[in-house]
C-alpha cells in the first residue's frame, strides 16, 4: 500500500493540486481581469453614447477620415 502511495497517488495529488492552483490563478485570474478591463474601456467611452445623431455622423466621418489618412501614408511608403 504505501508503494502504492508514493508511486501513484501522492504525484497524482500533487498533479491535481497543481492544475487546480493553475487553473484558479491564471485561467480564472486571466479572465477576471479581461472583464475588469473591459469594464473599465466601457465606462471610460460610455460619454460618446449620447444618442444624438450629429454626433454619430462626427464620429463617423472622424473615423472615416483617419482610415483615408492611414491608407494614404500606407502607399506613399
């Protein structure tokens, strides 16, 4: 039995212990500050959602324009 034991199931054990530490700290860690994160990016641009169609079309046009400029310097290189 104790051969047993130390052969097999003391490093399944500590296998097992392992995975689940990895699993809860960087898995789940990893994940929980994924969400924080974008939690944080929605509250920081919640100020652009006024529902008021002009500044839709700016944040349109704004968008519109950087693209061009981006694919303009893209060929000139």
């Amino acid at each position: 039995d104790e051969l047993y034991q130390t052969v097999f199931i003391r490093p399944y054990n500590a296998l097992a212990d392992f995975l689940a530490t990895f699993d809860r700290d960087a898995v789940d860690g990893f994940g929980r500050s994924l969400a924080r994160f974008f939690g944080r990016l929605g509250e920081a641009v919640r100020f652009t959602q006024t529902g008021q169609l002009n500044w839709n079309v700016a944040g349109i046009v704004g968008g519109l324009a950087i693209i061009l400029i981006i694919v303009v310097i893209g060929r000139a290189a």
